[in-house]
C-alpha cells in the first residue's frame, strides 16, 4: 500500500466524547473517528473462518496482520457464538471454561509482547476474564453482558472497560427470543438495565461500552431498524460498539455467502459511522479503514465547504448550521 497523498485524518480529530482507562495508566479516546476493532476468532466453528486461525502461531499472525492493515484494537475470542437457526443449521456448542483458555491462553502469551494495540477478550466466562486481565488483556467484550456474576467482579476488580452487548437467550433459543413489539425501545431498555447491573456490580460507568448486538436474538430487518435507530441507543450516553460484519442479515440483502459480505459489511460499516457508531468490530480491516477514510474525507468537506450549504439550499447564513450537523454525524 502506497501512503495516502490526501490525508484528512488531522481535520476529522474531533474532540472525543468519552475516554477509556486501560490497564497501565494508558486511555482510549472514543467519539471522534470511529475505532476499527479487529476481529481474531480463535475457534474451529465460526460463522465465517471458524477453523482459519485455530492454531496459536496463525492466530497470533492474523492479529499483527490486522494491527498492520490499521487496526485500532484487537477482539480475540474462543468461543463462537454463532446462533442456530436457517442461516447457520445448529448453534455453537458452548465451550468449557478450561477449554476456552486453551485455545486463548498461548494467543495471549504471545501477542500481548508483539503489540501496544488494546487487546480485547471476548468472553462470557468470569474465569477466562480473570485469567485474560491477569495475561495481559485491557478490556473485555461480553456479549452477554454481564450473565455471569464472576465476570462482573473481574472487571470491577480489575477496573477496566467492558462492553455490554444486547442479547436474549442463548445460541439455541436466541432466534425464539427474536420478538419485540418496538425492537430499538426494548434494545435500550435492556441495554439500560445492563448498564444498571453494572454499576451495582461496582463498574465504573464511565468505563463501558453499549452494543446492540446485531444478529444476535434479532432477525432480518430487526437488524436494519437497530442500524437505523442507532441514535436512540446513542441517547444512554455511552459509546456504541457495532458489529455487523459478514452477519446473515447482510446475506439477506445481497445474497451472499458470508466469504462474500465484505460490500454489505462496508455499506452498514459507514452507515453506523454516519450515526454515532465509536468503534466498529470487523473482520476486513483494511477495507473498512480504507472505506472509512474516504467518508471521513466526505465529511471533512461537507463541514469545510460552503458550497455544499449553497448544494443543499442552505444558503450563507445557514452555513454552520450545516455544519454542526456534520460535525454531529461526525462523532
Ligand atoms: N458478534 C460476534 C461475536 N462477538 N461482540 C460484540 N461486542 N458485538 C458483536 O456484534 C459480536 C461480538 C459474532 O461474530 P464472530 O465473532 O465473527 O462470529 P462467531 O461468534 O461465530 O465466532
């Protein structure tokens, strides 16, 4: 890859919203740009390349390969969650504890000497957060969001982020589970509840991360209304993590395998950057930074230009009103 000649990164700093404290004194600025959390799955069964990056040496390879391509963090997870149903035949089997920290552990041993990105571990079990932190992890990525108490105490211990991800049920009810009568409301009022055992559990609310949860006890276009109605999620205050890479939905739309989504994965990749999204967790890194760079440039210009207010009909006067509009998307 050649160095970008038109770099607008220095004109899309914005002052960020919210700021992480990692392990170590070091911060994690969210709410300008959104941050690419790349995803390494070290599983033999996930929905896209379960088995690709099973043995610890590739794993840890794939991770520095992504941390190359631009990425902001890392998620390194060891348990599929991938849900039963049409698209995917029976659920992930869920793993032991043990074995969960056996495929994860030796990754850990050997990235966390290799990179200063943030690692994530993304589990559900209090055991292997626990044993994650102590290894060297800087946050934790529970898609249950908070089912299990011990998981609760290891970070509230630790004192590190989380983040909290809407669910229902588990990888072989969740599709049952996938009924809601206004699916943004009841995603906020669950997500609200989470944040809610959190702070009982001693988490530092400023140290969470709110996620939908696409694809997960959601389905078809329960999905695209939670991707539309991002900004009412945004109004709980906290950073929103979206994940809706390869995910079925977006075989829905285009009729693609999950090998083939990397379009609709980058079509709701800048939708969700367009309404608020602070990180975005993908499996193709270098094109959603690629992607994200050029909306970033759109955005730069829609704000600096004052011929796009004269495009919209805005007229002068009106100029930084549309202005604060973008910058608005912008974070
Ligand atoms: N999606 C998956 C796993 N973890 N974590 C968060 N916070 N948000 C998500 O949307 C999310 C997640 C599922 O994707 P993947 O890891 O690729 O698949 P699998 O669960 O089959 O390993």
């Amino acid at each position: 890859m050649t160095r970008p000649t038109l770099d607008t990164t220095a004109e899309t700093e914005t002052s960020p919203r919210w700021s992480l404290r990692l392990p170590g004194g070091r911060e994690l600025a969210l709410g300008g740009r959104p941050l690419v959390l790349g995803i390494v799955n070290v599983t033999p069964d996930s929905f896209s390349d379960g088995g690709l990056w099973l043995d610890p040496e590739r794993a840890v390879g794939h991770a520095l390969a992504l941390a190359g391509e631009g990425a902001d963090l890392l998620d390194l997870g060891a348990e599929s969650t991938r849900p039963a149903g049409a698209a995917y035949g029976a659920g992930a089997e869920p793993v032991s504890a043990d074995e969960e920290w056996r495929r994860l552990g030796p990754v850990l041993d050997r990235l966390r000497p290799a990179t200063r990105l943030p690692i994530s571990v993304d589990t559900r079990t209090g055991e292997v957060a626990r044993r994650a932190l102590a290894a060297g992890a800087d946050l934790v990525n529970d898609v249950s969001a908070l089912a299990d108490p011990a998981l609760a105490e290891a970070v509230a211990e630790a004192g590190c982020p989380v983040v909290l991800m809407h669910s229902r049920g588990t990888t072989a009810t969740m599709r049952e589970h996938a009924r809601y009568d206004d699916v943004a409301e009841e995603v906020r009022a669950e997500l609200a509840a989470a944040l809610a055992r959190a702070e009982a559990a001693g988490i530092d609310r400023q140290q969470t991360v709110l996620d939908p949860g696409i694809g997960f006890a959601k389905v078809g276009r329960q999905n695209l209304e939670l991707l539309a109605r991002l900004p009412e999620l945004a109004e709980l205050g906290r950073p929103l993590l979206v994940g809706a890479s390869r995910k079925s939905f977006l075989g829905e739309l285009t009729g693609r395998p999950p090998a083939e989504r990397l379009a609709g994965s980058l079509a709701a990749a800048l939708w969700a950057a367009a309404r608020g999204a602070a990180i975005l967790r993908v499996h193709d890194v270098r094109d959603t930074v690629g992607a994200l760079a050029v909306w970033a440039g759109l955005e730069v210009a829609g704000i600096a230009s004052p011929s796009a207010a004269g495009l919209n009909g805005a007229g002068a006067g009106s100029a930084a009103a549309a202005g604060a509009g973008a910058a608005g998307a912008m974070r």
